[in-house]
C-alpha cells in the first residue's frame, strides 16, 4: 500500500508542555520555572530562525509557467484563480490552459516549461463529463484519445466525501510531484465557503502544498450571482484574492468567451478569446481591439527600454528621454508620459542619484 498524504504534517506544531510534567513534579518549583524558560526559549528560537531570510544564501528566481500575450504570468509555489458565473465557461478556460502547457502552445498561450506535469482536479461533473474534459484536451494536443498520458494526469473525485477531497489532493501532488495543479472547483474541498476557520485552512493547506511541492495551484470558483457583483464567493473567495498572485475572469458574449486578467502580484496579462468550431473543439475567438491594442503597446515600450537600459544600464531622466524619442521617433510629451507608466508598473526604477534602471 503506498505512502498516504497526512494533511496534520503542514500543520505548524506548537510546543508541548506534556512531556515535561514528570519532570517538573521532581524539581522545586525556581528550577522548574528556570527548565520552562529555557525551551521554551530555545524552541522560539529555532521555530522563527527556519524563516528568517539569508542574503549570504541563494534563492531561487520566480519561475513562470504560462506566457499569455507575451507577458509571464502563473508563478509556481503560488496559487492563482480563474474567476465566473456560473455556466460562463471556466473548465473550458482550464482546457485552454491545460492544451498550452502539454502542446507548447494554444491560442495567445504558451508553455514556459518543457514536458510540463499537469494534474487536474474535477470536483462536480459527473465522472463521463470529466473523461470527455480530458479527451478535448488530448485532442487539441494531437494525442490518442483512448490511452492516458503520464505528463497528464485527470481526477474524478465528486463521489469523495468533502472532507476527504483535499487529502486526495494532496496525495496526488506528493506522488506525481506536478508543475501545475487545476482544482476544478475549490468550492467544494469544504462544507461552508462562508466559514472562515474553514476557508482560512483550505487556502493556507494549498499554500503550503504550492510551496513545499514548487508548483502552481489554479483554483476555479465561482462568483457571486448577483449580476453586478464580480467578487468570488464567500469568505473563500475574500480569502483566496488574498493570498493568490493572479486572477483571470472569463465572461461570454453570444458564444464568444472573453478572458481578462483582473488581478495580479506581478504584471497582467490582458485579454485574449477562445469560441468553439462546428465540432465542439476550441478555437480563438475574439478580443477587443482596445485591450489587445494596449497589450501590444506595453510591450512595445518595454522592448524600446530594455534596449535602450541594457546597453547604457543607468541614464538621467533626460538622457532617457533623448534616446527613447530618437528610437521610437516620439515627441517629447509621449516619452515623458511612457517614462512615468513604466516607473509606476515597476518596469522602471528610479535611483538614489536619481538615474532610471530596469526594476
């Protein structure tokens, strides 16, 4: 019988005075109070010293998954949530996901991993619906349609009590040790999404799996239902914005689902659409000019500043300015107004001798 995942071990241990109850009724009581002093003291120390940081150490850099747009985006060892009404078209937006990572590419999606490990978790279709999901996406990546891939792995696990949903989680991610985890939706890994003990231990278990196992966690939830209210649901939703680096919503218009990067740590993606052909299968849809106009523009000013930084690595405000109006043949108004939208994106720094880096 293999290894079975004990959520209680991501659980912080406090110390136990049990073991020290014999001791303390040989000892007269100065002593005693001098023998609690010290462990407790030394277990303090030991506790808060395994998370101070150590700038003699090495830290690894952030490492992207998914590129959408050009932009990077879906950090490992970070949760992230696709957000909707309900029927609004958000397992497809995981299929999407999940056929860019496994094939390199899909739509204005692109894998940042070779041979990425996907694990995708199905929590209210039916078990049929959930085998379908899979067979669309071995589909899209030109694979066999009637045999499993090992990269790829899909759990059916509606018929699991709620409780025990989240330690078949946790196995499976100990065991196949993936790059990226789908939990399709999170809503039901607890009894009340409006409890907040409840709430606060779902999102800060799969924290800790994210962390200690390096992998992303996509978390799928609805939002409320009141049509105005685009807030996911419940305490879990309050809890999950909080602690996830990135938030994607997805919204359909006459057949058309439109997905937008609302919230992010780092930098947003924009948008980008997918629809469906005549055979069900998933193709581009259509993205609004204006948005996809704006992505296109950022990341035309980021190449133009990053050249002109890398090779000159620090420049005063003026000297910026001259070569970015000589190299992409702007006025001077223009360069000043893409220098301040740089500097407040944190693309651009500003220095102590007031000179501009890249960030």
């Amino acid at each position: 019988m293999g290894r079975k995942f004990d959520p209680t071990k991501f659980e912080p241990k406090g110390y136990n005075y049990g073991d020290m109850v014999t001791l303390l009724d040989e000892v007269d009581d100065e002593v005693a109070d001098e023998i609690v002093t010290d462990k407790v003291s030394n277990k303090e120390s030991d506790d808060c010293d395994k998370y101070l940081i150590d700038l003699s150490k090495p830290y690894p850099e952030i490492e992207y998954t998914l590129k959408i747009n050009g932009v990077n985006t879906f950090p490992k060892g970070n949760l992230q949530a696709i957000k909707a009404k309900a029927k609004q078209g958000k397992t497809h937006v995981n299929i999407c996901l999940m056929t860019a990572l496994l094939s390199g590419k899909f739509l204005a999606i692109e894998s940042l991993i070779d041979n990425p490990k996907v694990c995708y978790f199905a929590t209210e279709e039916h078990i049929s619906s959930v085998a379908n999901n899979s067979k669309k996406v071995h589909r899209l990546c030109g694979w066999d349609t009637e045999c499993n891939k090992e990269r790829f792995r899909v759990y059916s696990i509606r018929e699991a009590e709620t409780t025990k949903r989240i330690e078949i989680i946790g196995e499976a991610i100990e065991k196949e040790k993936p790059d990226i985890v789908f939990i399709d939706g999170i809503r039901d890994l607890l009894i009340d999404f409006n409890n907040i003990k409840e709430s606060h231990e779902i999102i800060d278990l799969l924290m800790q799996l994210s962390g200690i196992y390096n992998c992303a966690v996509v978390c799928v939830l609805h939002t409320n239902k009141s049509y105005s209210d685009n807030n996911m649901r419940g305490h879990l939703g309050t809890e999950l914005l909080n602690k996830c680096s990135d938030v994607l919503e997805v919204t359909e218009d006459h057949d058309n689902f439109i997905v937008k990067h609302t919230d992010s740590r780092y930098k947003e993606t924009g948008e980008w659409a997918f629809c469906f052909d005549g055979e069900g299968l998933l193709k581009e849809g259509e993205v609004q000019s204006k948005t996809k106009d704006k992505a296109e523009r950022i990341t035309k000013m980021e190449e133009c500043f990053s050249k002109i930084l890398t090779e000159e690595k620090s420049l005063r405000h003026s000297e910026l300015m001259n070569k970015y109006m000589s190299l992409t043949e702007l006025g001077k108004e223009a360069a000043i107004k893409h220098i301040k939208e740089m500097t407040d994106s944190g693309f651009l720094k500003k220095t102590e001798d007031r000179k501009y880096e890249l960030a």
